[in-house]
C-alpha cells in the first residue's frame, strides 16, 4: 500500500478521535487532534507528491506542497491557527498557572475542528486522485 494512504488513513483517525472528544467537552484535546489530523493530512500529501518531509508545523508543510501545488494558499491563516495548538494543548507548563485543559473553549475546539475537516478533505481528493 502506498505510503500516503496509510497517512490519510491515520489522519482520519485523528480526526475521529477529535470528533469524540468534542463530544465529551475536552476542548484542548480536540485542538491537538485537529492539528494532528491535519499535520497527517498534509504529510499524505507530500508523500503522494514523492515528497518525504518530516515536522510538525502545518505552515512549514504547506510551504513544501506550494511548490508544487498552487492552491494552498487558501490554508495558510489556517495552519497558523492549528500550529498553536500543537505544544501548549498537551502541557500546564506552556502557561503562568492552571492546567492546560482550562485554556480552551468550546469555539476553539469547534474551528480546529473545522478547519482540519477542510484540510483533510482537501488532501483525500489528492492523495486518491489516480
């Protein structure tokens, strides 16, 4: 099996796991997931264009797709937006006091959530196009 769809398929799982996790309220972790998701969404991508690239910053990943893809400019605000939550989701210590799981919201959980469906959906049309 190509590489890029064991990426897409494991970017869907974070997805998934996001969405549960919407559910149950624990909004910092939907933040992470979503950026998971979407970091696995683009890496498939890169990987389907022969491109092996590892990190974690969404905006580094679009930055390699760019050249080669003309069409993910659109996602750039939005990959800044899931790159914050990569680091201080996980940890208290990325924050003066309080636990983590107190910094975010219902409405952040909701846009990562979003913006990451939109990415995937973007990298499942590329990365299963024949």
């Amino acid at each position: 099996m190509e590489r890029a769809t064991d990426l897409l398929a494991d970017a869907e799982d974070f997805l998934g796991a996001a969405q549960d996790l919407l559910a149950t309220g624990r909004w910092s972790k939907v933040c992470f997931n979503a950026q998971q998701a979407a970091e696995l969404a683009l890496t498939a991508v890169l990987h389907k264009l022969g491109i092996e690239r590892r990190g974690h910053a969404l905006t580094e990943l679009l930055d390699e797709i760019s050249r080669n893809l003309s069409e993910v400019e659109r996602f750039k605000d939005h990959a800044r937006l899931l790159d914050q939550y990569y680091i201080p989701t996980r940890y208290a210590n990325a924050f003066a006091s309080g636990p983590a799981k107190d910094k975010y919201t219902k409405a952040q959980a909701e846009e990562a959530l979003r913006i990451s469906s939109e990415i995937l959906d973007w990298a499942r049309k590329i990365v299963l196009q024949g």
